[in-house]
C-alpha cells in the first residue's frame, strides 16, 4: 500500500496517510466511534454545514444502539473525520460523514466510507441509502464515483437552510 492511500480496516493501525518523508508519517486509523470522540465529531459536522448537526446525547445514542455504525478517522490520536450509519434487515443508511476541512481531498472520507461499507456486507446488508443536500455537488460527485446512484428528490427534506435532498443508493455484493 503506497503512502497516499488510506486504511479500511476498522480498530487496527493502518498506514500512513498524505506524507511527506518517512519521519513525518502519521498513525492513521478507521476505528469504531467511542463517547469521548463525541466532542471532536460536533466539532466537525459545526465546520461541515452540509452535514447533519445533532446534539452530543444523539451521537453518543445513534452510536450505542443495535444495528448502529458509528466511525471515526483517528489521525495521531485525532478524530479527523467521522460516519454515522445505521442497518435495518438487509438495508442500510449512511446518516452522516464529514472530515475535517484540512483532511478533505486526503482520502478520509473514502476509507470511512470503504469501512463501513465492508461492515455493512458482513451484516448481510444489500442496498445503502443516502440522502445529500442537492446543493452539495461535491458530495453527490463523491457518492457517485464511489458507485451511489441518483433515485429521487425530497423537496423540504434539509433545514437551515431549507432544501431538497437528493436520494442515493448502493447496491452491495458479499
């Protein structure tokens, strides 16, 4: 694995991530989401306005109920990024995923989502569903490159600002 790709596995160390030399490489991990990452998580979705902001108790619930998958991207000890997902039977929903601003375009966001997607077929799971602001161009691009396709539109689905959200979902192999 060359030093500009990112770790899937969830909880074990991986490679480095974006590095320069051998003496600046980064620890860098998927790991399962734990209550102390709670503070670092709203401070990323704060930074993130497409991304859904929720209150430190529903993290910290959504992250501790069955059939909930809740990750972070641990750079050094720091969440840098995170994804919030839950699985109902054979279905799924990625309910939320930022990276920090200065982490974006690092691949992050690919091996959380790479992560949970690994999960998610180990769970029996054959379709993930997303919703994403429709203003939110790069994060349709990003779903769509990562295999998501365009299902619909929810008019008045987002608020703050109020907008549609565009429906995607994934078709999982095992």
């Amino acid at each position: 694995m060359s030093a500009g790709q990112t770790p899937r596995s969830i909880g074990s160390p991986g490679p480095s991530v974006g590095v320069e030399n051998e003496s600046k490489r980064a620890a860098a991990i998927v790991r399962k989401f734990v209550a102390m990452d709670v503070t670092a998580v709203m401070a990323i979705a704060q930074e993130s306005p497409q991304a859904s902001n929720w209150s430190r108790d529903s993290y910290i619930s959504l992250a501790g109920e069955d059939g909930s998958l809740a990750l972070v991207f641990d750079t050094d000890g720091e969440v840098t990024g995170f994804l919030i997902g839950r699985r109902l039977v054979d279905q799924a929903e990625v309910l939320n995923l930022a990276v920090q601003m200065k982490y974006r375009g690092k691949g992050q966001g690919t091996a959380l989502l790479a992560a949970a997607l690994e999960e998610f077929v180990r769970w029996g799971v054959k379709r993930v569903y997303l919703e994403v602001r429709e203003s939110n161009t790069a994060a349709i691009a990003f779903y769509e490159h990562h295999g998501f396709a365009k299902t619909g539109l929810r008019k008045g689905y987002y608020r703050d600002p109020d907008e549609p959200a565009i429906t995607m979902q994934k078709e999982l192999t095992g």
